[in-house]
C-alpha cells in the first residue's frame, strides 16, 4: 500500500495562495482561490453495491480531510445495485455515483478552507481496493487555476504514477495519438535538453513537435521495452512502428514503413514531467525515408 497522501500547501510559482476562508478576492496582483475540488474514478474497485460500507467511506473520508460533516443523503437503486448520494459538508460537498456491475465508481470531492480532500484518496484506496484511481484536481474561482489528470494519488512521485504518466498519458495520448490533452502531464516550466532547431525546448515546443511528428507519422506506435524508476528519474528503451504519410524534415510523404528506436530520461517533480533528455535513432530514420 502506497504511503499516506501528505497535506501541502498549494504554492505555485505565479503567487496563487489558498484562502483559509470560504470567500475569495485579489490583493495587491495575487490570485486566491476559492477551495480544491477533485474528480476522482475507482477503476475495477470492489464493495461498490455495498451502501453501509459506501456511508462509512465517506464519513471516513471528511475526518481524513478534516473537514465538519453536516448529513449524508445514500440511494441504492437495487439490493445489489449502484449507490448515488452525497455527504453535506460545512466546506461543500463529497459526492458517489457507483456501477457495481462495472467496478467502477466516480467521485466528486470539494472543500474550501482549511479542508483537504487529497486525503481522502488513501481511505478510498484502502476501502474500496481499486485496481486504479483517476483524479483530476481544479482551483475554483481563480483563472489561475491548476488543472492535472492523473492517476492514483499523484502528490509525488511513486513509480506506478510516474509509470502511468509516461506510458498511458504522454507516450499513449500525446505522441501514440497525436492528443494534445496528454500534455497536461508536462509542468510549465519543462525543459528538452536535446530540443531540435525549429521546436523550442520548453513546453510549448514540445507540444508543437509531438504534434508535427504525429502528422509525419499518423500511425506510428510507441512499445515500451523496458523502464526502470529510480528516485524522482524514469528511464526507459522504446521501439516504434509507423508509416510515414505526411511531411517531414524537408522529406514529402513517401508511403513506406518505417521503425525506430530510443531512450527516454525524465525527471519528474510532483507527478509532472519536468524534465527530458533522449536519444533517439532519427540518423536511420531518415534513411528509411530518403527519396
């Protein structure tokens, strides 16, 4: 079982700062925000059609929070069917939509003030032993609002996140998919360290480069061979399989299949890629495709 999720105050780099109040306004150019709200999926989770254990989580979960319970309202559609209801907070609301049939169960948990629902996460885990938890974090009442989908927990980094964020979201969507949503993973002020000339090295030349490699390469998949995590580091040997459809590096479209081959090397700071150094085969690459 992972370690316990450890409350931190949210401090980012722009000078957002939480209130401990249930109100929110702007002083002297900082930005604050009204409270933390989490959308959180149990993926293959068990005891979902159990309504007694589902009122015990979230009464569980607004201790762990530390936030003031005022009424939980649970309706169970069938004996062995989904339960639907929520837990009324003096900081907002905990709320559980379950499909039993399915595993899976989604939640919705915001709290303002000085309430924390990260750390409902472990109570969730613990009770309810999915095989894998979703949350998508948001700032409310701010646009400076910091928004991140990741899988279970993601407060650190633990080679299972640091895994998911690498193989599911950056090489599955952004560069498998050719989806600019999976650079939600890429912090602000990431950084290439082998950039190439015409795309910056910084977060927003990545993107632009994932997405011109994608059009060069419409169907091009991204097999991991093998990962090693160590520390805040992940390392990992890829191969990949594509045809090159559409223009690149000064080559037009040529039809044919081609493979290549390379290393990743991230560092990771609070479940986002920080930063990239990779060697990739572009030198064969470019011979597959050369007229």
């Amino acid at each position: 079982m992972q370690e316990p999720i450890r409350a931190r105050g949210f401090q980012p780099s722009d000078g957002t700062k939480e209130l401990t109040g249930d109100f929110g306004r702007q002083s002297a150019g900082r930005s604050y925000h009204f409270g933390r709200h989490l959308l959180v999926e149990l993926v293959e989770a068990r005891h979902l059609d159990d309504c007694e254990l589902v009122d015990a989580a979230l009464r569980e979960c607004v201790t762990a929070s530390g936030a003031v319970l005022i009424d939980v309202h649970l309706h169970q559609f069938s004996r062995t069917g989904g339960v639907s209801g929520v837990a009324i907070l003096s900081e907002s609301h905990m709320s559980i939509h379950s499909w039993p049939e399915h595993g899976y169960a989604a939640l919705d948990l915001f709290m303002c003030g000085n309430a924390d629902p990260r750390q409902a996460l472990p109570v969730l885990e613990r009770i309810f032993r999915p095989k894998e938890i979703l949350v998508e974090e948001m700032l409310r009442g701010t646009a400076c609002q910091r928004k991140a989908a990741m899988p279970a927990y993601a407060q650190g980094n633990s080679r299972k996140t640091m895994q998911h964020i690498y193989e599911k979201i950056w090489i599955g969507e952004l560069w498998n998919s050719g989806n600019p949503a999976g650079a939600r993973v890429l912090a602000e002020d990431f950084i290439d360290h082998r950039p190439i000339e015409q795309f910056p090295g910084n977060r927003n030349g990545h993107i632009a480069m994932a997405l011109d490699w994608h059009r060069a390469f419409p169907d091009m998949q991204f097999k991991i061979q093998d990962v090693i995590v160590e520390g805040d580091k992940l390392v990992a040997r890829y191969s990949a399989k594509g045809t090159h459809l559409g223009p690149f590096s000064g080559h037009t479209p040529t039809g044919r299949n081609v493979s290549l081959t390379g290393i990743d090397i991230f560092r990771f700071r609070d479940g986002y890629l920080l930063e990239w150094w990779h060697n990739e085969d572009i030198y064969g690459l470019m011979k597959q495709i050369a007229d």
